[in-house]
C-alpha cells in the first residue's frame, strides 16, 4: 500500500473519531497541566534573541479589503510575492480556504504605503511584531525578573515605547525607522464571498528590507560574547525567501558562520515561519539546521521541509483539518532529527490542536513540562484570560492515537486520549516524543504571536543537559 493511500486511510479515521469537549474534560486536561508544568533545575538566565523585529499594525482582513474597495473575486490564490491589491484579496481568500497562516512581500512600494495608509484608518491596533521581539516579550513576562533578554533588529522610537524596558535592545533611536507589517486577521466562519473560514487565522505581508536582508545579523553576532547568553534563539531567516539564489545562499552561509562562532555548550534554537520557495527552503534547512540544537516549526512548515528536501510528497489541504494525522506528523519529525545529523536534538512542532516534542534521549530535561507549558499558553492568549472554562475552549483531537504511519509497530499500538494523563510519551529507537492537545479557544481574540509564544514559553521550561562537545567520541 502506498504511503499517501495509508496517509488518507489515517485521515479518515481520525475525521471519524473527533470529539469535542464533553462534560468537565477542558478543566481536567488544564488542571492535569498545573500538576505537570515546573521550571527545569537551570532554566536559562541569559538570552540572545534576534533577528526578525518590526511594528505590526493588525486590522481585519475583510474590513481592509472593503475599504480598498476590493470585492470578493472567489479566487484563492497563494501568490509567493504580492503586486497588487488583487493579489491579497487573492490571499486572504486563500488562507480563509484553507486555514493557512500565510506571510508574504509586498513588491510595490508605494502602493504599499498607499494600503498601510488606508489601514490606519480603519478598526485598528499597533502591536509589537516579529517573531524574535513577541518571543522576547513572552520570555520576560514569564520569567518575572530573572531572566536577562538581548533583543537584536531594527527597533525604532514607536517601537521602543512598546517594548518591555527589562528588555536590552542593539538598535534603537531616531536614526533607526520602525518597519510596519500588515497583520490581516479574520475570524472563525466569517465570510468572503463565497469564502468561509475555516479557522481563525492570518496573513501577514509587507515591504520590509532591513528584516528581509537580516541586517542586524552582524551586530549581534558582535555582541554575543560580550553578552556571554545561555540561550541563542534565531528567527527571521523565511524573509530571505524573495531574493534571488545568489543573495539568500550567501545570507544563509553568513549565518551558518555565525552559528559556528557560538560554543557546543550554548543551545541554539531556530523558529522557523511560512515560506513558499522550495529551493529556498531547501538550502535554509540544508546549511542550518545541523547547527542547531532545536528547531520550533507548525505543521505546514514540516511539511514543507520534508516535500523541498524530496523526502516525502507534499499532501494538499493539511493546513484545512482541525487535527492533522499525528502518526503523520510524527514520521515527518523523526525523520528530520534523523535527516539532519549535526547538533540538532529538538524538534517542537504546534499545530491548532494538539503539540509534539521530539527529542534525541538523554539531551532534554523536563520535555513533558516544556510540552504542557506551550500548550496552555496556546490556549489562554488565544482567549486573552488567565485560566480555563468548559464554556470558551474545545478538545478537538481523535480520541484513538496512533503514533505512526510508517512504524509498523507504533501503528498497531495506538492509544485512547486520557486527560487525566494529557501527555502521552512514545518512543521511536533514539528519538522520545512527548504529545499533548491544545485547548481550542472557540472565539480566538488574537491570533498574531501565538506560535512565538509557545515556542518561548516551551524553551524556558526546558534545559539542554548534555552538550554536543560532551558526546564526542
């Protein structure tokens, strides 16, 4: 049997076996959680983060495309770069379709200013934006005080009043100019034309030069020994995508050179976002990901690695299920940890509904605490509030769980959701995975920042115990 023929058999039967929250399973699987989540004997203190930072200016996505006087065309389109109005119509169309967080460019200069103008003027809010600033506000809200943040990317005098003051910032002032993304969101059954959406979700697009080209890469990369940081985090490197071969492959490379500079017995972490240039991809992954000790990614982003890497086919549509197959999913992240020989030990993948760890045994402390912790953080910023209800928040996972579709011995070795244990562990020869579901906020309030959040949230409750210079022979 085919592999995507076992992949749609594996489909069918989690479709068939959803369940949605009944009686008091949220409050349990949430207070099951509380018994779980702690702090790792040395969580990190000191932490470099970079290089993605701008200014998002977040309106809904329907209401922009209205006052541009955009009407619904009934075409769903990913277009990898955006010229025109057409084409974000296009794609909110598209990620409405199809449940996809997208984050695209925006060629045209002046006609970008021309929307970012218009939507200003429509229901709007200005919000600190770019994987590596959300992730540093999260780890110092969280930490209270004791952990130390190095913020590296362009932060200019808006910016900087948003920022949290604890955080320590490489570039600031006047002589910096804030870059301002696009945040399009929508909600969950809101309609365009003859478009309704799926989930609530978001496109992201832009016309943003200094964080595309990671012009802060060399500063902070002078800044690291001084800074002396237990934990390096990289975001942003998916902004090289619309640059020719030439330019993003010698970017890549600096990077690599970078990542080379930093000791064995610091850990790396690398999130990683949309893109839609396999070639690109391919190279990103190729060069960076053995020089990482961990890598935070969702679903379709795993997916995409595998297909540019011609390891596994590209599967349409996984983006658009409530609760893509987990034995799948699960192949795809052993495969990467086994694919990418190196220092890479980690793999975080956050999907709407349910979280996976995956880590090389014996290198991780306190996995199933990390896993809980971004979990729950999915959930309570998605609502905005600070503990869960029976009345906001969903169980959407298939109720039998199968941890593979290639392992012949996993696949017969399923198991049934318990929430009184809402971490299920499993492991495939080296590799140890640890699972647990999202609670689903059924009226998301925001959905900008939240795979940030759980990857910061995750990484401060965990702790590399055992470095890659340790275990060399």
């Amino acid at each position: 049997m085919s592999y995507s023929v076992v992949v749609s058999a594996f489909l069918v039967v989690g479709a068939l076996l959803l369940c949605l929250d009944e009686g008091g399973v949220v409050i349990e699987v949430a207070n099951n959680w509380q018994q779980i989540i702690s702090l790792p004997r040395k969580p990190p203190s000191r932490i470099a983060i970079g290089l993605n930072v701008n200014l998002d200016l977040i309106v809904s996505g329907t209401s922009l495309l209205r006052a541009l006087g955009q009407k619904p065309s009934n075409v769903t389109s990913n277009h990898p770069v955006l010229d025109t109005a057409e084409h974000v119509e296009h794609c909110i169309a598209y990620s409405m379709h199809h449940c996809a967080g997208l984050e695209r460019f925006f060629s045209n200069r002046s006609l970008y200013q021309m929307i970012t103008d218009q939507a200003a003027k429509v229901d709007h809010e200005y919000f600190i934006g770019g994987n590596a600033a959300l992730m540093a506000e999260k780890i110092i809200e969280s930490t209270v005080g004791r952990t130390t943040v190095l913020l590296a990317g362009p932060i200019g005098a808006k910016l900087k009043e948003l920022l949290n003051p604890a955080i320590h910032v490489l570039e600031e002032g006047s002589s910096v100019q804030d870059e301002i993304h696009l945040i399009l969101e929508y909600a969950r059954g809101e309609q365009w034309g003859t478009v309704t959406a799926k989930c609530a979700n978001r496109i992201i697009f832009s016309h943003d030069i200094s964080n595309s080209e990671l012009t802060s890469l060399e500063k902070f990369e002078s800044h690291l020994s001084q800074f002396q940081p237990d934990l390096v985090v990289l975001s942003g490197t998916h902004l090289l995508d619309r640059y020719d071969q030439q330019f993003y492959e010698q970017r890549v490379n600096r990077i690599a050179r970078t990542l080379r500079t930093i000791s064995p017995s610091i850990p790396i972490h690398i999130e990683l976002a949309s893109t839609s240039n396999d070639k690109f991809y391919k190279q990103l992954t190729h060069m960076l990901l053995p020089l990482v000790d961990s890598v935070g990614l969702n679903e379709q982003e795993l997916q995409f690695i595998a297909h540019s890497a011609d390891a596994y086919p590209l599967r349409d549509g996984i983006a658009g299920f409530s609760a893509p197959e987990i034995g799948y999913l699960s192949d795809l992240i052993y495969w990467m940890l086994t694919t990418y020989a190196g220092r890479l030990s980690r793999v975080h993948m956050h999907s709407l509904t349910y979280h996976i760890i995956a880590v090389a045994s014996d290198k991780w402390e306190n996995t199933e605490s990390s896993v809980a912790a971004g979990a729950r953080v999915a959930g309570l910023q998605a609502c905005n509030c600070t503990d869960f209800n029976n009345r906001d928040f969903s169980l959407l996972i298939p109720q039998i769980i199968s941890f593979s579709v290639e392992d012949e011995y996993l696949r017969r070795s399923p198991v049934v959701f318990n929430a009184n244990k809402p971490v299920i562990q499993w492991r495939k020869n080296h590799v140890v995975f640890y699972f647990t579901p999202v609670l689903v906020c059924k009226q998301p309030v925001k959905t900008v920042g939240l795979g940030d959040a759980i990857s910061s949230t995750a990484l401060i409750h965990t702790h590399l115990t055992t470095t890659n210079s340790e275990h060399v022979s």
